[in-house]
C-alpha cells in the first residue's frame, strides 16, 4: 500500500520545496499540507492532481510500484557457478541481470585456471582485476593484467582470461548486452 503522505514529502523535499511554498503554488494552507504529509487527512482527486502536477509527475507515476524496484543486492542474492574443469566460479552479482543493458559478474580463477572461451558476439566488455594477475586473450593476443588494472573491449573477437600466476584472481566483468 502507498504512503501517500510520506511520498508527498518525499517528491517535496525532492523539488526543494517547504510545505509553504508547495501550499502557496496549489492555493492551499501550509497547514493542510502538513496534514496530508503526516497522512492526518487525504485530498480529493482534484487537489491530488494539483499537487501532483506542481511536484513535476502524475498519478499513475506516483503510484507506480517502480520506486520500489530493487536497487541493491546484499551476497546472499549473488548465483554462483563453479568449472571444476576450468578452475573458476561466476557470481552473477545483480540478479536477473539480463533483462538489463548490461550485465556484471565476478569471476574468481584458481591458479592454471581460465574461463570459457567466448566466441565473437555483439556488445562491448569492460573488467577490472580485483585481486591476483591474469592474462585476457583477445583475438589470440595476450594481454597480461594485475590488481586494479582494467580491459575494455569490443567483444567482436575470440577472448577468455587465464591464470597462469601461483594465487587466485578475481575480476569484476561487465557485459553490454548481458552474456554469461
């Protein structure tokens, strides 16, 4: 159920506006708009609109359950796989990434390990190494990488990481559009 005083408030305070000037530009009392912030009375349909319209949104906006859309993630929601063959784990750090423009992951390798190769595809790939050392190969050409270095790439060509050092790595990766 919506708070609406509390999201009156919030679209106020949001607009940079006191309870008076918000009162002033919709004809009402600075007392009456306290009233509804603190949920102490409800407007009408009509003076919903009008306070609606001066906080710069609409209705259904306003009831729109996409401010309560999930925004941060906490690691109990991260999915993880593990290559025992490759010697790695994916942690798909946003879930349900893929029904978004880009998707991030973090990828631990153990030492002598890689991920899988990805064949060519469209989008862009962008990482930053965490922890350790590691090789990207794109295009058959290696580019050896340490702690807090990135790559970025157009993933129009063959690539993969590897670690060839004697401790685990860890890279965040970044995918546009979402592929692992």
């Amino acid at each position: 159920m919506v708070d609406l005083g509390k999201k009156i408030r919030e679209l106020r305070l949001a607009n940079d506006l006191t309870q008076e000037e918000l009162a002033n530009r919709v004809e009402l009392t600075k007392g009456y708009i306290s009233q509804l912030e603190n949920n102490l009375t409800s407007p009408s349909i009509n003076t919903l609109y009008s306070i609606l319209e001066v906080l710069g949104t609409d209705v259904h906006e306003f009831f729109s359950l996409e401010n309560d859309v999930v925004i941060t993630y906490k690691e109990e929601d991260y999915y993880s796989k593990e290559d025992n063959v490759l010697k790695n784990e994916i942690f798909w750090i946003v879930p349900n990434a893929q029904k978004y423009q880009m998707e991030p992951i973090i990828v631990e390798i153990e030492s002598g390990g890689q991920t899988a190769i990805d064949e060519p595809h469209s989008g862009e790939e962008f990482g930053y190494v965490l922890e350790g050392r590691i090789t990207l190969v794109y295009n058959k050409k290696r580019y050896p990488l340490k702690r807090g270095e990135t790559f970025y790439y157009l993933a129009h060509k063959e690539h993969y990481i590897i670690n060839n050092s004697s401790s685990k790595a860890k890279v965040l990766w970044v995918s546009t559009p979402p592929m692992f």
